[in-house]
C-alpha cells in the first residue's frame, strides 16, 4: 500500500502552526531536498518565489519547525553552523569533512539507541547518528596518508 504524505498544510496544522505562504513554502523546499540545507539556502531558492520574504523569517520558521518536531537540525562544523532535514523517517547522517556534503543512512535509532547503557532515570526520546569522514569521491581524490604508505 503507497500511502500519500501529509502536505504542508495539514502537518502545520496538526502542529498547532498558522499556515502562512512563508511557512508553507519553507516547509515544503525543506521536505523535497536530500540536501539538508542551510538557512540560507532556504532563503536563497526561495526569494525570488516569494520577494517579501526576509532571512529573519526562514531563521525563525525552520527553529520553529524544529521545536516543534516537523524538521530536525542536522550540526555542522562550518560556517553554516546548522543544518535542517526534512526527512523525519529513521536515519543517521555521513558528513563530509572535504567537501561538507551531508548524506543519509538507513539506520533503525530505536536499535541503535539500545547500544548505550542509558543511567537510571534517563528517558531517551529521541537519538541522533552523526558520522564524519570522507565521502567515496573525496577520499579516492584525497592525497594518500603517508604514515600507511
């Protein structure tokens, strides 16, 4: 069975989210890219779709989102500080220490937040896999490690 996705709309609305234009287009750019992207990318593809909207808005509506559960961040150790996903189904996140692309893995985190031995009184909500490395184009382009050669 394909079930249909919920649209922006009605994933606004079961949040307790005014649907505004800004908030609708925001959400759905950030649900239709792999490419976590940044605030600023957000601002940036949709400026010119919508000329009143402001870098203040995209900020303060994806931490929105976030607070609210409909968009994770993603950290980053760049300039760009955060990054958001849209994809909330299980899955940890590969990022790139070349090239700074960030990529998706399958990843079941109710399994993998069994690995920990959690102290009692810890509730564990949510659980986060960030890896870091080099990505198969990077580390084929990478000059090789002269402490294995």
């Amino acid at each position: 069975m394909n079930r249909k996705q919920p649209d922006s709309r009605e994933i606004l609305r079961a949040h307790g989210i005014p649907a505004s234009v800004q908030r609708i287009a925001i959400l759905d750019w950030v649900r239709s890219v792999s490419s976590h992207p940044s605030a600023e990318a957000v601002f940036q593809a949709l400026r010119e779709e919508i000329p009143t909207l402001s870098r203040t808005t995209v900020y303060s509506t994806l931490h929105l989102f976030c607070e609210k559960g409909i968009v994770l961040q993603v950290p980053c150790n760049d300039s760009e500080g955060m990054r958001f996903d849209g994809d909330l189904r299980p899955h940890a996140h590969f990022r790139c220490e070349q090239c700074g692309e960030i990529f998706d893995f399958a990843c079941a985190s109710h399994e993998f937040s069994r690995q920990f031995e959690v102290p009692d009184g810890f509730t564990v909500r949510s659980s986060q896999v960030a890896l870091t490395g080099l990505c198969p184009h990077c580390a084929a382009t990478a000059p090789a490690c002269k402490a294995h050669a």
